[in-house]
C-alpha cells in the first residue's frame, strides 16, 4: 500500500502542523500537498524498511528529491555518494547527498538536488517512466515502481502552475504596498517643520 505520513511531510517542509493553507490531494497512491509556496509529491513504496520518495518543488526554485529508508543505517549525513540513477534504461550520473542525524527524528536516506531549469525535465521522466532505481559503484540501491505517476505529476503541475501564481500575486501585492508607502510622508496635517 502506498502512503505517507502527513507528519512526516509537515516536519520535513517546515510547516507547522496547524497550517490551514495547504492541501493534500491523492492521486493513484501518490500524494500532492500543496502550501502557498511549494508543492510536494510523495508516496511510500512497501518492502524491507519501507522506501518513502519525497519530492519538495516551488517554482524557479530548485527542487529536491529524497528517498529515505530505515535499513540504510550506514549512510552517512552530508556525504556525497556518486551514484546512476536509472528512468527505465536511462542512466544519468549523480551525486546523492546522505541525510542520517542519528537522533531518530527522520529516516535514513538521500537528498538528490535539482537546478529550477531540470525540474520540467525531472517531472517528465517521472511521468513517462515505469520504473525509477538507484544503483551505487553498481549495487542497486532500491528501484522503484513509478506505476501512478502520470497523473500524480499532472496534478503536481497544476499546483506548481497555481502556486506560481499566488507567488506573483503576493509580489504584485508587495510592490503596491511600498509603492503607497513611499508616497506617504507622515502626518500630512503637521507643520512643515514637524513632519
């Protein structure tokens, strides 16, 4: 069965649990929570020590990827594993940033990171593939059935498209806000020596 914890998905995006303006929307076994600057895709794919893809995205940001699993015990916090990442039989080289405080708060795993300007290029792969697996000095890390994501992505495209424009809005609302400001001089009633 594939699902996500929604406490696991609020502590890894820094979003207070009381946060009203996200949304959670599941989709063929993957989930898309959406906040008012990012969107997420995640799911947790059953087997030894569970598997769980996170996927945090905002748009013209740089997007990260993170698989976690708690039988990767050896993995170590913030070193970088050269490793192929295979979309079917496509291999393409990358690095893996390993992510394990030992404090017990999140699983083992690693981030992969990718540039705003590959984000559309990693959304296609994901939607097209079947299969998404991880191999290092060509031992295979996990892979993946990516059996859902078609329409997961889809729906993370519009809450990526929606997101953006709330984003453009606030901007729009911002400059408005200084643009009044700067015109203001204090108390327009006041002597010209007290203003």
């Amino acid at each position: 069965m594939r699902g996500f914890l929604v406490a696991f998905l609020l502590a890894a995006t820094s979003i207070p649990a009381s946060a009203q303006d996200g949304d959670l929307v599941n989709v063929n076994g993957w989930s898309v929570y959406s906040s008012w600057n990012q969107c997420s895709l995640i799911t947790t794919f059953e087997g030894p020590g569970s598997t769980r893809f996170f996927l945090l995205t905002s748009p013209d940001e740089p997007s990260v990827l993170s698989i976690s699993n708690s039988q990767w015990q050896s993995i170590e916090e913030k070193k970088a594993y050269p490793a192929v990442i295979f979309f079917d039989d496509k291999g393409v080289e990358a690095k893996l940033i390993g992510l394990n405080e030992k404090d017990g708060a999140f699983e083992p795993g690693f981030t992969l990171h990718a540039r705003s300007e590959d984000t559309d290029w990693l959304l296609d792969r994901l939607a097209r593939s079947k299969n998404l697996s991880f191999y290092r000095d060509g031992t295979l890390i996990d892979s993946l059935s990516l059996g859902g994501s078609a329409s997961a992505v889809a729906e993370l495209r519009q809450c990526l498209s929606s997101t953006k424009r709330a984003i453009e809005a606030n901007e729009a609302a911002n400059r408005e806000y200084d643009r009044r400001w700067k015109r203001l001089t204090g108390d327009p009633f006041a002597d010209d020596n007290e203003r």
